[in-house]
C-alpha cells in the first residue's frame, strides 16, 4: 500500500512554504481521502480520525511529526492544484481498479450551495462533472468559472477524458458547435438534449417529426418501446422515434457536426404525456441503444449528485476557499468511486462509511481494491 501512495502522490508538486513542511504531502492527502471514504465532513474530524487510527497510519506513512492537525489540511488542500490532485488520484483509481470500456459518459453540473458568501454576493460554486455510465465513477470536474457558465466549461471537462469509443451525453447547455466537433474529433458519438436555448434547431426537430406524425413526408424512421415500469403504483411507458436526418439536410443547419439522427422521446405516466427532443451522431437504425444511453444519462443525478448531498452532506458543507471547496468536492467523489467499487459487503454507501469507520481490515479492502 506504501509504495502506490508514494507513487501516485509524492510526484505532486507541494505548494507550501519549505519551512512549513512538517508533514509530507503524501501523509496528508492520505489521511483526508482515508477519512472521507469513512464519513469525514471537515478537516477537524480529518485530523480526529487519524489521531484515532495514529497506530495504524503509522504501519504504511512517515508521518515524521506525528498525524497533521486540522489547520495544516486545510492550508494544504487550499493551495494544492485540483487539477493535478484529481489525476494523482485518478492513477491511484485505474491500479487498484479494474475498469472496463466506457460506454455512455454524462456531463452534468452541480452547485456547491455551502460554498456561496451571502455577505458578498458570491454564489456557490458551480462544478461540471464527467460521470461514467459503466465504472459508476466521477471520471473528471471542472469549476465553471465566475460570471461565466457550463457553456464554457464543458469543452475543458471534455479535454481531460478519454472519449473514443464512447457516447457523451448533454443537457441542453452543452448543445454547442464547438463541444459537438471536440466530441467528434475525439472518435465519440453524442446525444444532446434540445431546449429553447436552440430555438431555430429545437423548432426544425420538431417541425420534422410533425412531418412524420402526419405522413407529410416519408422519412427513414425507427422505432421502439421502453418495457412498462411500475412505480408507486403508477404506470410509466417511454416511446423513441429516431429520425435519420440526412433526409433533412435543407431544414437542418449544417453547421452542427455529424448530426446524424434527431430523436424523440415520449413519455407517458397515468394520464400525462412529455416529448423530449434530443440530436445524436449514432446509427438511426439502433433506437434501444439510444433511448439507454438518453437514460443512462440520468446516473449522474441518482448516483452522483443525490448520493453527494444525502449521503456525503455536500450541500451542508461550508468551505468558503474555493481551490479548498473544489478539492474537498473531488475527494467525496473520488471516496464515492472507491466505496461503490468495493463489492465485498452488500450495502449503502452510508453503511459502508459506518464500517470502514469502525473496521481497519474493511478500509484496507476500499482503498486497495481487493
């Protein structure tokens, strides 16, 4: 275990004051991201849970001055490069875990609503994430920065993934020419979701399945059906009808790269009926693989951003630095990744906390992979 920390960590450029390393980089990020996996919400109870493990730390760290207080974690992770700590920790992730070809990558964004200072005016921080659909793990994040949006951001999230071979799925905002041609570029499909932010594409998409509806025009068309879902007593049943849009090259702008197929989704639950419009660059004839990959989407809310607030209490947490606030973000996320890796005991991720809490042998198995 010794030799993959100071493999992956001690390359990390420290930015402390040389007479201010009392504790090597690698003995501290060790610690907090130990501590986060077991249910750490701050830097006091960091410095709480290594005082409480000190013999067992002391088995695979220097640890030269003893376990770090809390003050020291903090300074750290305030200064500490985010983008070069997610990597370390990333190359820590792929050699004690297995992971297997990405298949659908989503890009969502979330705020960190404790971060924001009402007395300034500053809103929380805004983060991107990448999820993959596959491994069940936050692949890269991106701070959106002030005054701007995820428009701007997203490109940057997709520049620090691996896409080849994947799909890439975006809510309305990542609708953009740019992103859609890096995507492409980079030897990925997508699927992105239409609003009213692209009036004149939004209104063609639908112009064209009215064609359709109404036998107007005959168009290359396939379909298919979701199974029938029982929740809560109500019945849902969710339709795509998949266009293949080179049929429609005089009503769509060519400027958007490789749109290939416009796709639309119906939902039907009780007496309500949704249409949603999506544009993707993937084979018309395989609508069930587009309508799993639009709903593979959605793991980037249920697994990632309900399981940050509710189980890791993200939205109570009141880091105002921000270079801490994005750090400390990663490292829940990158706890999350490791915990629902972990398949030896049958649990919630809170019940998993509770015991690599209480159990030495059981976080050895979270953190190592075995």
């Amino acid at each position: 275990m010794e030799s993959i920390f100071n493999d992956c960590f001690s390359k990390l450029e420290d930015p402390r004051v040389d007479r201010t390393k009392l504790h090597l980089i690698e003995d501290i990020i060790t610690i907090a991201l130990c501590a986060v996996i077991s249910g750490a919400e701050g830097w006091e109870e960091m410095e709480d849970f290594g005082n409480e493990n000190h013999e067992w730390f002391s088995t695979f760290l220097a640890l030269p001055n003893g376990i770090p207080s809390h003050d020291t974690i903090s300074r750290l992770f305030s200064v500490l490069g985010n983008q070069s700590f997610q990597a370390s920790c990333m190359d820590w992730f792929r050699r004690v875990k297995a992971l297997i070809p990405e298949t659908v990558i989503a890009i969502d964004g979330k705020t960190l609503c404790g971060s924001s200072r009402k007395g300034t005016n500053l809103k929380g921080l805004h983060i991107v994430n990448a999820w993959s659909c596959a491994n069940s793990i936050t692949l890269g994040q991106l701070k959106v920065e002030d005054k701007s949006n995820e428009i701007t951001a997203v490109p940057k999230v997709l520049k620090l993934l691996v896409l080849k071979g994947a799909i890439v799925t975006l809510d309305a905002m990542g609708c953009q020419e740019e992103t859609l041609r890096d995507i492409h570029k980079a030897g990925a499909d997508y699927i992105v979701a239409l609003k009213g932010n692209q009036g004149e594409l939004h209104g063609a998409v639908k112009d064209s399945f009215i064609l359709a509806d109404n036998d107007v025009k005959e168009l290359d068309i396939h379909k298919a059906t979701d199974e029938i879902n029982a929740d809560h007593g109500r019945i849902a049943q969710r339709k795509i009808d998949v266009i293949n849009a080179n049929e429609l090259k005089a009503i769509i702008d060519p400027r958007w790269p490789e749109l290939n197929r416009l796709v639309r989704i119906t939902s039907r639950r009780d007496d309500s009926v949704e249409q949603r419009y999506y544009i993707s660059s993937l084979p018309h004839d395989q609508p069930t693989k587009i309508m799993k990959a639009i709903r593979s989407h959605w793991q980037v809310e249920n697994c990632l951003h309900w399981s940050l607030d509710i189980t890791f209490s993200e939205d109570d947490c009141r880091i105002r630095n921000d270079n801490a606030a994005i750090n400390f973000s990663w490292m829940r996320k990158f706890a999350l990744s490791l915990l629902k890796r972990e398949c030896s005991f049958k649990a919630s991720i809170r019940r998993k906390q509770r015991k690599a809490f209480t159990n030495r042998e059981y976080l050895t198995k979270v953190i190592q992979g075995i």
